[in-house]
C-alpha cells in the first residue's frame, strides 16, 4: 500500500520549485514505472482470488 501513496506524491513531486536533473528524472520515472506493475500485479492477484 506504501506504493500507492509514493504515487500520490507525485503531485508535490511535480510542484518543487526545484529543477530536477534529467538523470534525477529518468530514476524516478523508473520507480514509477516499476510501482505501476507491482499495483498491476496486486490488482490481477485480486481479480483472480475474487473469482474462486
């Protein structure tokens, strides 16, 4: 669940006045990216075990 709300940081992430570097960037659209799969997979672990 802790990924869930690193995610809902993204808004105050966004809104620093402080330009990231590309490279600060690209880490966490990396992070982001592999939060998006975990929540993927915990969805489609829910959907199957909701069917049985």
């Amino acid at each position: 669940m802790s990924r869930f709300f690193n995610i809902i940081n993204i808004k105050e992430f966004i809104s620093k006045k402080n330009m990231a570097t590309n490279e600060e960037l690209e880490k966490r659209i990396e992070t982001l990216e592999k939060e998006v799969q975990h929540l993927k997979a915990v969805l489609q672990y829910q959907m199957r075990n909701k069917k049985k």
